[in-house]
C-alpha cells in the first residue's frame, strides 16, 4: 500500500543484519548451525524480509512464538525449517505437518496431544523438546529433584508415535547479565542440561540431531554452549551491549519530522499535566510521533531525539499521536525536518534505558501504522505499510 512516509517511518537496513550475520557465523564457526529468531515480526524489523535474508545466506533455522507467524513465513516463500518456541493448539498439527513446520514440545499433555494428532492426520510431527533448566517457564521441570522423573517424560515423548523428536534445547536466564552468582547460574543450567541430554540419549539408544541453548548473551561469553545451534536474538539485530563489544550494527532506524512549530512565553504548560513549564521564550516543534506510533510514555520529558543540529529534549507527556521537542536554539529545524528517534545518530539502548527497558521492547513497539523502508545492498527494495485499505 502507497504511503507518504514523510510523517513517521522506520528503515530496516537488510545490510546491516546481513553484516551481523556474518560477524556471527565467524565467531561461533562453520560447523555450528544458526537459527535467525524472527518472532513477533522478527522483533518489528519485518519476519518475512529478514526471514528471506536469512535464508539466503544461509543460516539453518528461523524461530518463531506461534503457527500463525509460522505459516506467514512459508505463505511467503520462505521453505527453511522453522521451530515454534510457544503454544501450538493441537488442531493446528495437520497444518504443522502438512507445511513442515516444527514444533517444541514442553510438558507431557503437550506430547500426548500432539502425538494423537499426527497420528489422526496419518503424518509425523517434527518436535523440538524443551527442558527447564532454570528459567521457570516452560519445559519439562528436571532440576530440584525432579531429575528422574524429568528424563523419563522426555524419553516417552521422543518414544511417542507420530513425533519426531529432532532436537532438544533449554533457555538461559542469566547468561546477559554479569556477576560471579549469574555466571554459576547459567553454568549451573548447561551443566544440567547437558546432564539430561546425557541421561535421555542413553535411555533411548540415539542422539539428537540438535541441541541448542545459546542466546545472545550465551552466544557472546560461554562458546561452551554453542553445541550443535545458537539462536542469538537481540545480537542478531545490532543493539545492546554485546552488539556494542563485536561492533554489529543496528539494523532499524526511526524517523519522524517536525509538522508544527510554536513559540510559547515563559511559563507556559506543555502537554498534558504540565509536566513541563517553559522558564524562557520556547520554540516548540510538534512530531508527529506518539505512544499509539510505539514511543513509550515512559520517556515522557526523559529523552532527546536527534535533529541535523544535534540532541533536542523531549518537552511534555508524549501523547497518542504527538510529542514536542524544544528547538528554541535550533534555527535551521523548520518544518519538515527529519528528526531521528532512534538509529546510529541518537542509540536505542540509550532510549531504553531511559524507559528502564530494552531495546526489543522499543522495536516491538513500532506499530502498524508506521511505514517500513526495506535496504539492501544499500538501495530501497521494499515499503510496506501494515494498515489494511
């Protein structure tokens, strides 16, 4: 659908993420395999574009939280494996099949339910199994005693008909953060992890095809966990502090432009509530950008967004639709200036920070009413507006 783009918009520089890839690929080796996370629209850059870009250099596996991304990936051309990380209803397990997707399998009513399935629908379901390890949320429970009993589930499942348990894997909890007790933690889970492997591939008398727990942070500081997949996420994508140490580049960059400019006395509110009060003669430029746009009303008043004059602070309670900045020393911003929110001039992870979140939640935020502007091999490939008409 065609667009102005000039009220709000985000680019996705493909580039940028092929780089990332390949500074990747060189640090976990040729023979571990890489798995691309693209869920929740590959974390708003776009799951069909990136997804396509992964798969033609070459990575192993995309990753994804439900069968409807699933399905819109091989809707749109994309035939490399994809695993389900969350809950599938057991009557999408002929679709699964019938478009070869796979499927985690967390906890015993998740495998006797899939198992009928597939073998009603007379095919087989290709599973990944989960194991807790530690991060308390799905997976078949194996530490604090639970040991025994854990294995046990897991080597019924991979024993069920109609399941074909490919690969297995755990997520870390703390493997991002520093410090003597995070770092036990996250090796305290490999530990145990490679224990119920161990344990589970006896029991069955084969291996698995795949096992993989690293994230980014497990990506970038335990090359220990690389086994046979990663599935490094925000690294992918070139922000946070590990993005930073392998000198990966952002790929999304948000922009905006000033439509209105006023000129307020000194005293004057701004905003709702008068979080802000003008203490001189303000020029106040008016963006077009608001928390229904994905700009978080958190950083309401906390945060600066970039001009060709540099860093203007943010005036005010963002609003649905608006924001203000103050450009009283900024003469040459004048509507129609492009104003960046965030990119390689004004850093996300400073945004975040500032909202006491990450930069996913930023990028996950951009809604669909915000056009994006595909690059590659550093032309405009694509624009796509998600707005139905």
């Amino acid at each position: 659908m065609e667009s102005t783009l000039r009220r709000t918009w985000a680019e996705i520089n493909l580039d940028a993420i092929a780089y990332n890839y390949t500074k990747i690929r060189e640090k976990i080796g040729k023979d571990v395999k890489f798995l691309g996370v693209v869920k929740a629209d590959a974390y708003g850059h776009g799951s069909i574009q990136v997804g396509h870009l992964l798969e033609d250099l070459g990575a192993d596996y995309l990753a994804v939280s439900s069968a409807d991304e699933a399905l819109e990936l091989r809707l749109n051309g994309i035939k490399m494996p994809i695993l389900i990380l969350g809950h599938t209803p057991k009557e999408q397990v002929g679709r699964l099949i019938e478009f070869d997707i796979t499927q985690a399998i967390t906890c015993k009513a998740k495998a006797d339910e899939y198992s009928a399935e597939a073998v009603k629908c007379g095919g087989t379901l290709k599973v990944h199994i989960k194991v807790d390890t530690g991060m308390s949320r799905l997976g078949y429970l194996c530490d604090n005693g639970y040991f025994e009993t854990g294995v046990e589930g897991i080597v019924e499942a991979c024993n069920m008909p109609g399941l074909n348990a490919e690969g297995i894997f755990t997520h870390f909890a703390e493997a991002d953060e520093h410090g003597e007790e995070k770092d036990r933690y996250t090796k305290h889970q490999f530990e145990l992890f490679m224990n119920v492997i161990n344990a589970v591939e006896e029991k069955l008398g084969r291996k698995f095809q795949i096992r993989h727990c690293a994230n980014t942070g497990a990506t970038v500081r335990f090359p220990e966990t690389y086994l046979d997949m990663v599935r490094p996420g925000l690294l992918l994508y070139g922000y946070g502090e590990f993005a930073h140490q392998m000198n990966l580049k952002p790929a999304m960059t948000m922009k905006t432009t000033v439509s209105t400019i006023k000129i307020y006395p000194n005293g004057t509110e701004i905003s709702y509530g008068g979080m802000f009060v003008t203490d001189k003669k303000t020029r106040i430029g008016v963006l077009p950008y608001g928390y229904a746009d994905g700009f978080l009303r958190s950083l309401s008043n906390k945060c600066s967004l970039y001009t060709k004059e540099g860093p203007a602070k943010l005036r005010g309670k963002i609003c649905m639709d608006m924001c203000m900045i103050d450009i009283t020393d900024m003469p040459t911003v004048d509507v129609g200036s492009e104003v960046e929110i965030f990119g390689e001039k004004n850093s996300i992870d400073t945004l975040a920070d500032a909202a006491g979140t990450i930069p996913y939640e930023l990028t996950c935020a951009v809604s669909k009413r915000v056009p994006r502007i595909y690059i590659r091999d550093g032309k405009v490939i694509e624009k796509e507006l998600m707005l139905r008409m």
